[in-house]
C-alpha cells in the first residue's frame, strides 16, 4: 500500500526532514520565539514527530496525543514562547511534511491514490488533533506563569 510506504519513506529521512525543517523555523520570523528553546530539544522534538510517524498514526490514543501535546504547549508557553509563533511552527511541521511527501510521492495506479489520501486523512487529524491539545496545554502553562508572577 502506498500510504505504508509513503510512512516508511518519511520515517526514514526523519533525520533530514528535521534538520531542514529546523533550518526553515530558525530563519522566519513568525516562529523567532522559538529561539528560547534549546536547539538539543528542537532538534528531539522534530526529529521524534516524523521518525515515528507511524506510530503516532495509528498507535496512539486520544489520551496518549494529549497528554504529550498538553505538556509541550504548557512547556512552550512557560519558555516565553508566544502562541503565535508556537501554533506556526506547529503548522510548519505539517506543511514541510506536505512538501516532502510531493516530492516523493508517485501514484502509479488510481487506487494508490485512495491510499494515499488515507495517508492524508490521517496527518491532518493527527495534526489538528496536536493543535488542540498544544493550545489547552499551552493556556494552561500561560495561567500558570501568570498565578505565579502574582
């Protein structure tokens, strides 16, 4: 099935996908905030994100993409990164994935395609579903921050 490979593909150049994706967020400036966050844990959070693609597709569960997400977005939100910046780089991620995938992807016979709109299917759920979570984790780090400074 192509969506398998097409998984299989991204998982095996996850070292590249993340170091030029990294490159990309360090030079524009809707993501500068992220510059508070060490380039050690950019560099394991990307390169986590594609290496395990599948599993994160298809093995974990609601709870388990939330309790993740809830705890990225609230540590984003304590590094000072604004949420602007923190939701561009999320949907960066996503989109550098899209650009990889058009430039190796084939579709060779037509019900490739439907496995590979599965494929597509899939990502933007996984994705809208990181977004949601981030965001809750993410209000909860800045009311956090915020009881603190009071």
């Amino acid at each position: 099935m192509l969506a398998t490979r097409l998984v299989h593909l991204i998982e095996s150049h996850a070292d590249a996908l993340s170091q030029s994706l990294i490159q990309r967020l360090e030079n524009d400036p809707r993501c500068a905030d992220l510059r508070r966050v060490s380039p050690h844990e950019m560099k394991a959070r990307t390169y986590e994100i594609y290496r395990n693609l599948g599993d994160w597709l298809l093995g974990k569960t609601e709870l388990e993409v939330e309790q993740v997400y809830l705890r990225l977005g609230e540590r984003r939100a304590v590094q000072g990164v604004s949420f602007s910046h923190f939701l561009y780089a999320m949907m960066a991620t996503k989109e550098h994935l899209w650009k990889f995938l058009a430039e190796e992807g084939m579709i060779a016979m037509p019900v490739e395609l439907f496995g590979e709109m599965e494929l597509f299917r899939m990502i933007d759920e996984f994705y809208d579903r990181t977004l949601y979570h981030a965001a809750v984790g993410y209000e909860r780090g800045h009311a956090g921050k915020t009881v603190a400074a009071a």
